[in-house]
C-alpha cells in the first residue's frame, strides 16, 4: 500500500481516484482499462504500479504528451437596432450567437463604422449604444473574443446599415415693421427661412405683449428667407399696438421680436358757440361781408368770415 497509499484503497473490485490518480482493488481484467481527463496541456509520466500485500511493488512509466484542442470563437450574429437616426441622439443595438469550443465565456465588441468602437464588453453584455457626430450612412458591426484566452477572436459579422442625417433645424425668422397704417387698419411684415421643411408662419398682436389675437395661417416651404405679409383691420384709432411674427416646422418653432406701432390719431370732434349771436341782416340785393368768432371747448377762438350777395333777410 505504501506507494499508492495516496490514493484511497478501494473495496474489492473496484476502482477509486483522486487527483493523484485511480486505484483498483481486486481487480482481475487482463489488460485493465481506466480513463484518466488532463485538464493542464504539457509532458507528463503516467506510473502503473501493480502491489501486493507486503511483495515490492512492480511499476511501469510512460510518457504522455498532452495537447490541448485549438480554441475558437464562432462569428457573432449580425447586430440589431434601429436603421436611421439624427446626429447627436443615441441608438443601443444588440448582437450575440457566439460560442467557444471549449466553453470558456465570450465578450462582444461592435464597430460602428465612423472610426469608433464599443471596446469590449464585460461577459453576458450583448449590446452597447453610440451616438454619431456626424451624417452619413453606416455599417455597424459585431466581433467576439473567449475570456479566457483574449486572443481568440472571432470573424466580424455581417454588416447592419443605419442611415444618420443631421436634425431638421427650426424656421428663422425676422420681425419687420408695420406698414401702411391708418386709424383701424395696418399691414404687418416679416421674413421666414423654412430651413426646408414645410412651415406654418402668423402674426400674433395685439395691445401688449401678451397679444391676444393672431392672423391666419401661411405656409411656406424652401430653404431661402421670404416676405411675409399680412393686413390686420378694426384696430383702435390713436393706440399702440405690439406684434410678432411665430413660425414652425418639424424641427420645432421659432419666433421674431415683439415690435410696436401707433395707429392713426382718432378724428377731432369739438362743442363751439358764436359771437354775436342774434341776428344778421342783410338788406336784399346789396354785399356785404361779415365775420362771428366761434370759441372752443378748450378755450381758444377762430373768427369765421362768409359774405353775402343779393340775398334777402339771413338769420346766423
């Protein structure tokens, strides 16, 4: 027992093992077969000792070069997620799929076709995000390495398309001024750029500016700044009036400085009484010429002159 004492005795014909290697008790197969698993690559001596009870034990040795299998990574699937975007916003896609031949974990690492990667990812993670600074079209894809042996790396996987453009900008707009204003009435202007999207453009006015009312609608559409132009009516006389002008597309909305303008001056009404008062007489056929003085409300006088000719008694 002493040299294969190492190893726990087994009952009678059996076998047992342990990391030093396989024992059998009684055992009388004539060749015996056992198996035996190396999990360390290398040269190593196999010993076949045969020992009975207090007789010197007989022992063979044999050389045993133990190869372990090449190991690979199988091509990961083609990555998964959205197929277009705005530049500056973050898209996750998803791979996965591979395997090693010899079990160990795999990690994933994606390339994002603008000279980026994800670096690789810790093991069980199969999906990153990237956002690109860029617009253009392009092709994402997919790598996976064992994490045991980091230099086995697998093939790239087939190319995912995402088509990135840049995001639509909102309508530039101007606030102008008013034109053609009267009493009640007036023409506002401005310019918008539709930065190529169709835009919806109003004025807003109104006495202060908070406004209150809006004209209708118009839209507009091209990527050049254009007139606008819109005539407002039954505004009060003799009052200012602040306006702007507010445009939006897809891109969002965008609006003008409030600017202000004063309707015409309202019409003058005034209270008169004349002097003399009573009456003129005109003796009929002869001229003549007279005058009265008419005083206003707010005090000043006016002296009015008419004349007369061949007219008979006139009372004024």
């Amino acid at each position: 027992m002493g040299i294969c004492g190492s190893i726990p005795t087994p009952t009678a014909g059996t076998c047992a093992s342990n990391t030093n290697g396989i024992k059998c008790n009684g055992i009388t197969d004539n060749p015996k077969i056992v198996n035996y698993t190396y999990s360390i690559a290398g040269n190593h001596t196999a010993k076949v000792i045969a020992e009975r009870g207090t007789a010197t034990p007989a022992e063979s040795r044999y050389a045993i070069t133990v190869n372990m299998p090449t190991e690979t990574v199988s091509t990961p699937s083609t990555p998964s997620g959205t197929t277009s975007g705005a530049t500056g916003t973050s898209y996750s896609y998803t791979t996965g799929g591979s395997v090693s031949n010899l079990g160990n974990p795999v990690q994933y690492l994606f390339d994002w076709g603008d000279g980026a990667n994800s670096g690789w990812l810790p093991v069980g993670t199969t999906n990153a995000a990237h956002a690109w600074s860029l617009a253009g079209t392009f092709s994402i894809r997919s790598q996976a390495r064992s994490s045991t042996n980091t230099s086995i790396v697998s093939g790239w996987s087939t190319a995912f398309t995402v088509n990135i453009s840049a995001p639509q900008q909102p309508p530039t707009v101007t606030t102008g001024s008013a034109t053609g204003i009267g009493q009640t009435s007036a023409t506002l202007n401005g310019t918008v750029n539709p930065n190529g999207a169709s835009t919806t453009v109003y004025f807003q006015y109104g006495t202060t500016s908070s406004y209150g009312s809006q004209t209708p609608l118009q839209t507009f559409t091209g990527s050049t700044s254009q007139p606008v132009t819109q005539s407002i009516s039954n505004l009060s006389c003799g009052t200012t009036y602040h306006f702007n002008i507010v445009a939006s597309n897809v891109g969002g909305p965008n609006n003008g400085v409030d600017t202000t303008f004063p309707t015409g001056s309202c019409p003058t009404s005034f209270n008169y009484s004349l002097f003399p008062s009573g009456n003129i007489t005109v003796t009929r056929g002869a001229s003549g010429s007279n005058s009265i003085t008419a005083t206003l409300v707010s005090g000043q006088t006016q002296s009015v002159s008419f004349s007369t000719s061949g007219l008979g008694s006139v009372n004024k």
